[in-house]
C-alpha cells in the first residue's frame, strides 16, 4: 500500500522567532548555506551515510545519495537522529549537518536495476559511510530542502557518473537477509531490529529495496519508508504487548525534545492508542486513534507522527511487561523552528517514555494533574482534548468481565 505523506500541523501559523532567537530559521539556514557555499562543485570525493528516494513523479523517482561534499571522518553524523537525541543536539547544529550533504541523484522506475539504484543499495546497506567518486552535470544548486517527514537535505545535482571506492561494509545479518528472497519485507525488518538495528537503519534498508520476497522488490520513497518502519516494527511489539498483563495503576510520563513535548498516561486496560497533537497556544489539534484490534486503514490527520510516537510507547511496554490503553499528547512549542522530520517525533516520546513516571489512584486524579501541569508549563490548555478522546469515552463505557466475577 502507497504511504501517504506527513500533513499533520500546519506549520504556516507555527510564530517563528526573531533573528535574535538562538533556533531563528532564517538565520539557521542561510549560517549553514554559507558554510558550504565554497565547497560546492560538479565533481567530489566523498562519503556517503544515507541513500535517499525520492517521491515526486512515482513511479519514476530521483534515485540519489547523500555525501558531503569531501571525505569527511564524522560523516555518520549527518544522519544519526539517535545520537542526535542522546546528546541533545539543538536545531542549529543539525541543520548545519544536513544542508552539507549534497543530493546526488539519478531518475529511475522503482523496479529498474541502474548504477545509482545499485551504489544506493550498497550505501543502504552498510554500517558505515561508503565512499564515492561522483561527477555531477552540473554545480550544485546552494539550497536546503526542508521536509516535516524526513531529515532535511542540502544542494541536489543530476549525477553524470558515480562509482564506489571503498568497500561497503554490511553487516552479516543484513547480508543474510538480503540473499534470502523468500523472507517477507516485515519478516525481515523485524528480524533485525530484534538483532538491534534501529528504525533508522532500517527506514535505509527499506527505501532502497535490499528486503522482500525477490518478485515484489523494489526502491521505496524515503518519507514512505519512514513510517514503513515505524508502522512493520510497531506491529510486530503490539503482538506481544497483547499477551501481557494491565498496568497495575495509572501513570503519567513527561517529556520532550527540540520543542516538541509528550504527555503519555497509561490507563490499566487492554491495548489501545489515540494521539493528540496540538501548537502551544491554539485551542485546534488533530488526533487518530486505534482500537485494542487495531485499524484497517491508514491514519488520516496524525500521518507519520502517529507511526513514530506509538513505537518509544510500545518499547516502553515491552519492556515492562505491560499492556495498557495510552493517551498521548503532544504539544509543539515556539522552539521547534523548523521541521526536521518525523525522527524528532519518536526522539520526543522516546525521552518521555525514558522519564520516572508520575503514578495515580485514578483515571480522574492523573487527567486532571495533566491539565493543571500542561497549562501550567505551556499556558495551553487540554480540556477540550479529554473532552474529544475516543479512547477515553471507550474506557468509561466498556464492560469489564471482573464486573461479572465473584470477588475471590
């Protein structure tokens, strides 16, 4: 199925801050313009940490990778969210990141076999930056391609001619998984993500057609794989998540990263999940929800977001040994400038979910502690959000079994 793209918040009444603003997006990215301005040429040497797919024109897509423009040791930190978040990096720093790294690209079908879907494969593949010759028609054009999917990108070039010259190095399970054309595409992705790959790698495993049965592969959008990803992995936790007992009480944790924060109660139900996202200060918000046997269809407001905050939530749970129905709300504050892709979702709820829970004696105590404390912190109110929430209305109606059993 043809994964749509991110709309969720419009970011066109999002109040940027002033030049005088340490995340001001104007100066963010013209600073990280100007430093690569120089180093802008048709033909590099340079290692590259990421392929990229287009989506524009499906089926026939720009098939690139994205290098800086010479050889650099760090290059595998231009595309590392993981420890981007880790180490609490701000948007400056990773916007100066992704505006080096030049998009070398070729048009293809998804299902055409070329030297750029080829080099892309590889790069794909490999644990580490792989380095390359490339030779573009011509000059990179000095801009920064901002996307509320996926991680920004820097100058793109049509490529004339590009060859590998280092050896990729690919791991052994991905290799396995590669050469056997009769595992499933989630198999295959859940395989290695038990065996410790995250979601990023994988996205990149995806979007260049390295898994599937040998009949349907093919290269994949890089937006598409994104949530590919989030959605494959997910699923395959909510299957165990299921066989776990309720949570013993309600728990309330509080986090967030780059501007964006989550509030995410767990009530001690069966599974469900019903995201919230709304701006600081606006009284609109956009919301999906699941229910315990799960939805047939797409997500229609939350897109990608909804796929990249439930995974952090599922981690939690699984590693708790605990199922339960989960809220989440996110709140996007003044300080997320730019958008920097759906990984800034999954790092945000990744940090709450990593925070000491709050614990409460009732459904009532922690709702009404995450209004005060939201209003408090933000000036934002949620009132109308619990008011809205299907999951909530679902929990107060449903009738329990225990209801109808003897008390031992």
């Amino acid at each position: 199925m043809m994964l749509r793209q991110q709309p969720v918040i419009r970011t066109e009444h999002h109040p940027f801050k002033t030049c005088s603003s340490f995340n001001c997006p104007i100066c963010t990215k013209s600073v990280a313009k100007f430093k690569i301005r120089d180093k802008l040429r048709e033909q590099f040497f340079g290692n590259s940490p990421a392929p990229f797919i287009g989506r524009f024109g499906y089926p026939n897509v720009n098939v690139g990778v994205l290098s800086p423009p010479e050889i650099t040791e760090d290059a595998w930190l231009y595309d590392a969210p993981r420890y981007w978040a880790s180490h609490q990096f701000q948007i400056p720093q990773i916007v100066e990141y992704r505006a080096s790294l030049i998009n070398s690209h070729s048009k293809s079908h998804v299902k055409s076999i070329g030297r750029m879907q080829q080099i892309s494969l590889e790069v794909g593949m490999a644990s580490k930056p792989v380095e390359l010759e490339l030779l573009l028609k011509r000059k990179p054009v000095l801009r920064m391609a901002i996307d509320s999917a996926a991680a920004p990108t820097g100058p793109a070039a049509e490529v004339k001619f590009a060859r590998i010259t280092s050896n990729p190095k690919i791991p052994q399970k991905v290799e396995k998984v590669f050469s056997d054309t009769d595992l499933k595409a989630a198999e295959a992705i859940n395989y290695l993500y038990s065996s410790g790959f995250d979601e990023n790698f994988l996205t990149r495993i995806l979007s260049v057609g390295a898994v599937g049965l040998k009949t349907s592969r093919k290269i994949v959008p890089t937006r598409w794989s994104i949530t590919a990803a989030d959605d494959t992995i997910g699923k395959q936790l909510i299957k165990a998540v299921k066989n776990f007992s309720s949570c013993s009480d309600y728990q309330l944790y509080f986090g967030g990263y780059l501007g964006n924060y989550y509030a995410v109660m767990l009530f001690p139900e069966v599974w469900s999940y019903e995201l919230f996202e709304t701006l600081a200060g606006y009284s609109s918000y956009t919301t999906d929800y699941e229910p315990y046997e799960g939805r047939k269809s797409y997500v229609e407001q939350t897109a990608g977001g909804y796929y990249a905050s439930r995974l952090p939530v599922l981690e939690k749970l699984q590693q708790l040994k605990r199922q339960a129905s989960v809220l989440a709300i996110r709140v996007i504050t003044n300080d997320y400038t730019l958008p920097l892709g759906v990984w800034v979702v999954r790092s945000a709820a990744r940090k709450a979910m990593e925070s000491k829970p709050m614990h409460f004696a009732s459904r009532e105590i922690m709702l009404d502690y995450a209004a005060s404390f939201i209003k408090k912190k933000f000036n934002h109110g949620i009132r109308n959000v619990i008011s809205s929430s299907k999951l909530l209305r679902n929990i107060k109606s449903q009738r329990k079994l225990s209801r109808f059993m003897p008390l031992p």
